[in-house]
C-alpha cells in the first residue's frame, strides 16, 4: 500500500509551500536590499562641482597661493569676490583666463581692508587665480565664482 495517507501529504505539501514562499521573499527582500544599496552609492558618488574657489586664510611673507577652476560651457560670468587685509608689505594678485591672458592684477601695499568684485565674461577653460605676497602679512579671502 501507499506509505503515507492523504492527510500527511497534504502537511508535507503544506510545509514545502511555506518554505518556497518564504525562499520567494528571502530573495525579494534579497534584491530589494541590494537595489537599495546600489542607488545610496551611485547617489553618494555623485560629483557635486563647486561653484567657488579661492583663498579663505592668512598669508606670510613671500608666501603665494595658486587655485585653477574649471569653467563650463553653461556659464557666462566669472566673478572676483572677497577682502584682502594688509598689515604690511605688497600682495599682488592675478586672475588668468584659459588663454593665459591676464585679465586681473592688481598690487596692494599696507591698504589696509581692500574689497575686490570684479566681473568678467566666462570661457571655457581653466581659470586661475594667485597672489604672491612680497614681504606681507594679512588676511586673503578672495573667490572666483562661477
């Protein structure tokens, strides 16, 4: 005769679909989980580019600061912003375009606190901003922003 009677196969049928449902969710939650994780990375990763940089610090004698930013094509200006205090001695700074051309200088000597806002028509390229300090000390905080 047949070893099990209905009412057992009916509980091992019972029990192996229990099991498939519950492997079925495992690998949902599973994949649900992993989807998560890839999403918060790729998000996470993102490059956000920044918008100013410059100089935000205290400068010595003979010290200099070069900073390079990268302009796009969907800008139109490139703005010079921030103070330079002097206490003493000349601080000369330069703002080049991608060509390498000079489109800002400017030498301060003990000026004190001296406001810079200049504005200047965008190219694509690396802009670069620097000052040099001939026997200086004070203050920079000056940004190209974009």
């Amino acid at each position: 005769m047949f070893p099990f009677t209905f009412f057992d196969y009916q509980i091992y049928d019972s029990r192996f679909e229990n099991n498939f449902i519950k492997q079925k969710k495992m690998k949902q939650i599973f994949l649900i989980l992993i989807l998560a994780l890839h999403g918060l990375l790729t998000v996470s990763c993102i490059d956000v580019p920044a918008q100013r940089l410059g100089f935000n610090s205290t400068f010595g004698k003979n010290s200099n600061g070069l900073t390079i930013a990268r302009i796009g094509n969907f800008t139109d200006y490139v703005y010079l912003e921030g103070n330079v205090k002097i206490e003493e001695g000349i601080v000369e700074i330069i703002l080049l375009n991608p060509e390498e051309e000079i489109v800002f200088r400017c030498c301060l000597e003990n000026s004190g606190n001296t406001q810079i806002f200049q504005r200047f028509q965008a190219s694509t390229g690396f802009w670069k901003l620097k000052y040099i300090s001939k026997d200086a000390t004070g203050l920079i905080d000056l940004h190209v922003r974009f």
